[in-house]
C-alpha cells in the first residue's frame, strides 16, 4: 500500500532506540524527514541521520524547553505534518502501591503525559501552517489493563489515551487527526534491557528475565512479544492520509494479549 509520506515532516519523539526508533526508520524509508528528539542519539539514530533525512534534537522532554526546542526545529524546515508523542518510561513496582512516592508519581506523569501535552501544544501551530496534520501518541494496552504492579504507568497511559480523543474533537474540524495506538508487550529495552521490566520482576521473583518475558506471552493467541517494526507500521497507516476519515481512535496491537472486547 503506497502511504505517500514523501516530502512529509514529522516530530518524533524517543526516537534513539525501540519503537520510536523503528517508527523513524520507517518513516524516513517511506520519503519523510524526521526530526527525532531524545535526550541521547544512539549509534542506529546517528547512522540514520547520516543519509540527511532526520534532524537530531538533544531534549529531555521532562522540561518544557524540551518539547519548545523539538517543535521549533521543525518549523525551522516549514513546520509538522506528523506528530509522533512516543518517548515514555515504566518503572516496574514490585514494592506495590505503597512504595510509589510523589516524585515517582510526578516524574511518570512528566514524562508519560506532560511531554506530550507540551509537544502537542508546540506542534498544532505549525500543523495549521502546513493546512492540517496528524497525531499518532503511544499509549499502552495498561490504559485500560490495570496492573497493580505498575499503578503509576497505568494511571498515565489511560490520561494520554483519553487526551487523544478531546483533541481529535476539537482539532477534527481544523484538518488535524488525533489517534493512540495500545502495544501490548513489545520487545525494546524498556521490556528487556538492562533495569527493564524482565530483569526487574525477575530480581524480585528469582525468575530470569527471559522466563518473566515468556510468562507475559504465556497462553496469548500469537505466544510472542510484538516487534517495534510492527507497532512501527501501524503508526505510519495511522499518520498517513491512507486513514484520512480515522480520527478519535485507539488502536490495539498486542497478538491478542487482550481478550475482551
Ligand atoms: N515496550 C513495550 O512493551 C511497550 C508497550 C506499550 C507501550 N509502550 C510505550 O512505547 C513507547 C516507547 O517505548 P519503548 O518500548 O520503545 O521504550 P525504550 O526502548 O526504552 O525507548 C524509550 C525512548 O524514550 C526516550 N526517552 C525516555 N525518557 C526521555 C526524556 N526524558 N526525554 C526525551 N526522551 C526520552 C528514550 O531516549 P533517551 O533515553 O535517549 O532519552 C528512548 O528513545 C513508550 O511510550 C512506552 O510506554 C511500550
């Protein structure tokens, strides 16, 4: 399916490694230029940036200068066709709700939902400049699959996915789409890198982290994590003018991690 991203401009956001990575390598194959923001760059981001389709901005998107430096490097190139809020973090709990302090519960809600409420703000300006645009956020199966394990990450996940459909209502009319896409488990550092989740249950249970990794899976129609490049092809349909009348959506990636309808 030809998606005629060529010539678009999109923001990235978390875009040194996992999905945001994967979101950015596929958006740059399919013609658009990026410009990527993180608080680092990473070797895959820096090699990619090499063929001269992405633009690399240093931010710490827990700042609001972060999101204002992002956005006005890309009105700097004529402004934003695409918004992709994906930068996020969790922070395993195993200590339980009781452990979760106001700095954590602040720090989550910086990162998971200010981030995007900042580079959104920043961004529609120079959506209408551009005569509309589109605005896919990462949210997470854990918006409406609470895990007492993670209350603070749930908690968040659920505020951007229901941010999403205010916006599509009031930017509809003025060109511009709002979506979330809900990943269940997919296979980035954040599930199993160093610190991840797999190796933080794991330390707590006495698992390794692939047995905690197999554990998610377990029993899930597709028995297998979601990749990046996959949740990576479902934002760019989402951002192209492929789904043109999707708006106000909230689309599930997970191998049918989810069983209810
Ligand atoms: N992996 C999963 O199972 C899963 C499932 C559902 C939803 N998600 C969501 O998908 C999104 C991406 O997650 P991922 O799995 O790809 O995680 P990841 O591999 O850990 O990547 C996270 C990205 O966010 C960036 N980031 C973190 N803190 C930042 C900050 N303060 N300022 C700017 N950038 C920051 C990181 O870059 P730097 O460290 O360089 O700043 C990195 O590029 C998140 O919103 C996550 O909640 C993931």
């Amino acid at each position: 399916m030809e998606l005629n991203l060529g010539g678009k401009l999109a923001v990235v956001t978390g875009a040194s490694k996992g999905i945001g990575l994967a979101i950015t390598e596929h958006l740059v194959d399919a013609g658009a230029h990026v410009v990527a923001g993180s608080r680092t760059r990473g070797p895959r981001l820096e090699a990619l940036g090499s063929g001269g389709n992405v633009t690399f901005v240093p931010v710490d998107l827990m700042t609001g200068e972060g999101a204002t430096a992002l956005v006005a490097a890309a009105a700097q190139l004529g402004g934003v066709d695409i918004l992709v809020n994906n930068a996020g973090a969790v922070t395993p709990r195993p200590g339980g709700f009781l452990t979760v302090t106001d700095e954590d519960w602040n720090a989550s809600w910086s990162l998971g939902v200010m981030a995007a409420v900042r580079t959104t703000r920043a961004a529609i300006p120079e959506m209408l400049r551009r005569g509309g645009g589109a605005i896919v956020t990462i949210g997470s199966v854990n918006a409406f699959y609470p895990d007492p394990g993670i209350p603070d990450y749930c908690a968040v996940k659920a505020a951007v996915t229901n941010l999403t459909k205010s916006l599509s209502k009031e930017l509809g009319p003025q060109g511009i789409r709002a979506n979330s896409v809900s990943p269940g488990p997919v296979s980035t550092d954040l599930w199993m890198g160093a610190g991840g989740v797999a190796e933080v249950l794991g330390t707590a249970s006495g698992a390794s982290p692939q047995e905690v990794a197999d554990g998610a899976v377990a029993g899930t129609p597709t028995g297998r994590f979601t990749t990046p490049d996959e949740v990576a092809d479902l934002v760019l349909f989402l951002a192209s003018d492929r789904a043109a009348n999707i708006t106000g959506a909230d689309m599930t990636i997970d191998g049918g991690f989810i069983t209810t309808i």
